[in-house]
C-alpha cells in the first residue's frame, strides 16, 4: 500500500519549483513526535536541528560526533543519533545527524530511507509516492 504526499509549489528567484516534502514522526522519550521533512535525494543523510536533540531525548554527549560538508564547502559539526521512524504505520530505523546548529532546516536524506521505501516522484499528478519495501 502506497503512501502519498503531495508536491508543494514554492516560487523562487529562478521560477517556480515543486517541492518533495515527507511528513513523519520520530519517537521521543515519551511520544512521537510530527515532522515535516524536506525529502532531498542529494543528501547522503537526514539531518536534524540541534533544538530537536531534547525533544527526542539525544544526549549528544554520548554520540559520535561528525563534520558534515555541504555543496558549499563549509562544514558543521554533528552527531549521529539512531531514532524510530514511522510514516503511518511503517516504521524504520532513521539514522540522523544532529547538527550544532538551531537553523538548520530538516532534511530527509537517503541513508535508510532508500532501503525502506521505493520513492516515485509524478510531476504530472504533483505527487510523491512511497511504497514500503517490508
């Protein structure tokens, strides 16, 4: 069973763009709590804002700490946090890198998201599709 998630217009300086965006929710210390990513397939993975590490109970204290490099060139420090994942009723290990950074915008990178669901992108029907592969 296919989920759908519709493609988002955004008008930029260069024309109008439609956005793949992916709504799901990632276990906290007590609830799970909604989120909405952008899904960019040129990340290698997803990347989290640092305000978020208490919400999700992170003690970045006591993760491996990483330095993430942009198309930029500039880097920022992370740290990789294994969470719970769950798009309705799917669910999946996410792995995540939280960044030091509170402006940092959500980012749905491939990393584990590629080996739980088969992604298709309609431009057409301005939808994305995901399909579980459990």
């Amino acid at each position: 069973m296919s989920i759908a998630f519709p493609l988002v217009e955004k008008t930029v300086g260069l024309g109008h763009l439609w956005v793949p965006y992916v709504s799901l929710e990632l276990k906290g210390d007590r609830t799970w709590i909604p989120l909405k990513f952008l899904f960019d397939t040129g990340a290698d993975c997803t990347m989290l804002p640092r305000y978020l590490a208490d919400e999700l109970g992170v003690d970045l204290a006591s993760c491996p700490t990483f330095r993430m490099t942009g198309i930029e060139g500039g880097s920022v420090p992370a740290y990789k946090a294994d969470l719970d994942a769950r798009i309705g009723k799917e669910r999946f290990k996410l792995t995540c890198l939280v960044s030091e950074r509170d402006d940092m915008p959500l980012l749905l990178g491939r990393q584990d998201f590629f080996s739980a669901f088969s992604i298709e992108l309609d431009n057409l029907a301005r939808v994305q599709r995901l399909e579980p592969l459990s």
